[in-house]
C-alpha cells in the first residue's frame, strides 16, 4: 500500500500562474478552484510573476505553495530562469497561465517539458480594454504553439481567440465563473453605517478595484444626477463604494461637490465583502470592460437585482427584464434612469433578485465550474498520455 508521500507523488500537480495574488475577480477564481477541488485528484501550487498579498490567507489547503518570482517591470528574462528551474524541479503535470501578463510562462514552461501546457483568458487588460491591440494577438498567435489548450471565460473573449487571434476551435474551451454559495447567498448582512440602513433606504451598491476601467466615476456621476433629478427620492437614497485604488478619492470629492458625501460610504477593501453585499438593495456594476464577472455573479447568488454597463461578458450574465438593466458604458444618464426604475419599486427589485438567485443556481453554480476545469484537465492528460 502506497505512503501518504508516494501518494503525493502520484497525484497530478497543477501549477496555476498569475500575475500578482490579490484581491480581484481573477485571482478569487483561483483559489476558489484550488480550495474546492477534491484534494486527492490533484495538488495545487500557485505562482506569482511578482507577490502575494495577505490574500494568499483565502486559501485553506495547507498543501497549497505559493512561490513568488519578484519580475521586475519590463521583460525580465532573469524570471524566465527562475521559472524554468522551480518547473524542473516541483514537476508540474499541468502549467496553468493567466491572461496576457503570464502567457510568456509558457515559454520556461515549454523549456522544461511541462507535459501540459494551458492558457485562461479571463478578461481584458488595462491597455487593451476591447481587444483591439494588435501586438497583443500576435503575442497570443506567437505563444499558441506551445499552449495545449486554451480557456475563454466568456464568449466574446472565446470569439477573439477563434476569430481575432486564429486559435483552433479545437484548442478552445469556454468555462464560466462559479459562485461559492457558502458565503454568497440571500439573508441578513452587515450592518452599514448609521443613516444607511432602515426599510426606507435604498442602498445601490458596488464592489472592486476602484481604478480606470472600473469607472466607478460613472457610477458616481449618476448618483448624483439621480438625487437631482428625483429630489423626493434623494433622502432615501444610499451609495456603497467597495474597494480601493486611484478612482476612491476623485469619487469622495465629486459626492462631496454635489453635497452628498453623508448618502455615500467609500470603507476601501473590506474581508466581509459577502456580508455587505447582503446589506445592499441594487448592485451596479459600471464598467468600460469586463470578462466574466465575479461580482455580478455574487450579487444575483445574494438575491440582488444588477444594473452593468454592457460590455464584455455581462450580457451572458445579466438577462435584461428578468434579473436586471444592462446599459451602455459611460453614460451615467442612462445608469441614473436605470436606478431611478429600482429605487421607486421593491416589488421589482426583490422579483429581479429572485430570479438572479435561481439563474446563478442554474447555470453559474460552483460544482458546474469545477466540474467543468477538472474535466478539461483529465481530458488533456489523457491525450498528452499523462498518468493520472
């Protein structure tokens, strides 16, 4: 009979590089696969081009390593190195890359002879926000060759990988974002601040890194136009702004302009982020880009109605007139109109959140997500002739 060590040994390991380990959509997509995963199909180590934050904490498996590679800016061929020598020696049976900024981890990962090599496009980056930059999909059409498989987590972004940059339609799979509805689902949340809470209010609320293409700036601009435009509403209306980056005091600042920082509370990053979202009436998501959303999906499993902009992935979530709004990006007109609709009817804010609560249910459940990963990795080492 086998030792717990030889055991280990057998077992597939599956290193998933990222970026930066931190609070973002990407990043909680990981760890929920790693810590969800039954622990006996495979091991899990994650790779950090640069660092982890205090956010390595979410991860409950002690078996879990988080190796750190501190890229300096720019091409850092030294990483490359680093890389090649950490895959020679944990022998990874799957290398596992993340978006544009850890697909040349393929490259040390080819080198090293990592039988399987995949690839996951989970959303757009900061410099390219449509998809529209050339030297990007050729780097993608560059770095196809040594990727085995590649992952899109929406079906715009599985249409530019198959149409833009010209990967096989073979080598693409699409799997969607699941929700932990262990921590995300209806009831009580958190209390808010004094003045935010009571039956009376109507509290719109968001969560996220507050930088450019996040726009929480249109979201604030359409609150305040909002309580202009409906001045028998405004006392009754509230503003959450979760998170933290460049946007939170330029957003703090426009509230105060308009008189309104006492309707809006801007905590920064919070750990109980599951609690306050129950404490919120309407969730809006305004940004200019987005892949799959995280949030999205976590407010409707919370029961709440979702105003987005419709860009990337949101129109696959968001089913509009059933369980929420979509609108254009940067149109904070069309955004306030959108909240004026929720803040004077419950009745339809709590039919919307219903039904976003029974859509996630049905087709956005974690068990669906790992399902899904955890047959594409069998399937991939079965045709690479990977023992498993």
């Amino acid at each position: 009979m086998p030792s717990a060590a030889d055991r280990d040994e057998l077992t597939p390991l599956i290193v998933h590089v990222i970026y930066r380990l931190q609070v973002g959509g990407l990043e909680n997509g990981v760890v929920n696969l790693v810590n969800q995963m039954p622990a006996d199909r495979y091991r899990h180590a994650i790779v950090c081009l640069t660092e982890s934050t205090e956010f390595r904490e979410r991860i409950e498996r002690p078996d879990v390593t988080v190796y750190e590679m501190h890229k300096r800016p720019g091409q850092d061929f030294a990483m490359w190195h680093r890389l090649y020598r950490l895959f020679r020696e944990i022998h990874p049976s799957i290398v596992h890359t993340r978006n544009i900024g850890c697909l040349e981890a393929q490259i040390p990962a080819w080198l090293a002879a990592v039988p399987c090599r995949i690839h996951g496009e989970h959303g757009w980056d900061l410099s390219d926000p449509d998809g529209s930059n050339r030297s990007y999909r050729w780097l993608r059409r560059l770095h196809s060759p040594l990727v085995h498989q590649f992952i899109a987590l929406s079906r715009e972004l599985e249409d530019y990988l198959l149409r833009r940059v010209g990967i096989a339609a073979r080598k693409i799979s699409r799997v969607y974002n699941g929700v932990d509805n262990t921590r995300f689902h209806p009831g009580a949340g958190t209390p808010l601040p004094d003045g935010f809470n009571g039956a009376d209010r109507v509290v719109f609320g968001t969560v996220g890194r507050m930088h450019g293409v996040k726009d929480q700036i249109n979201l604030c601009r359409a609150f305040v136009l909002l309580c202009q435009q409906q001045p028998q509403l405004a006392s009754r209306l509230r503003l959450v702004l979760v998170g933290d980056g460049p946007l939170r005091e330029p957003c703090a600042r426009m509230l105060a302009g308009a008189g309104l920082d006492g309707h809006a509370w801007l905590p920064g990053n919070r750990t109980d982020v599951a609690a306050l979202m129950r404490a919120f009436d309407v969730f809006v998501l305004p940004s200019q880009a987005e892949g799959i959303s995280n949030t999205i999906l976590e407010a409707m499993a919370s029961a709440l109605p979702v105003i987005a902009t419709d860009v990337g992935g949101n129109g696959e979530l968001v089913d509009p007139g059933n369980t929420g709004f979509l609108v254009p990006a940067n149109d904070p007109q069309a955004l306030a109109a959108r909240m004026a609709l929720y803040a004077g009817d419950a009745t339809l804010r709590q039919a919307h959140g219903a039904a976003g609560c029974q859509r996630v249910a049905d087709r956005f459940s974690m068990a669906r997500m790992l399902s899904a990963y955890g047959g594409i990795y069998d399937r991939l080492m079965e045709r690479r002739g990977v023992a498993h």
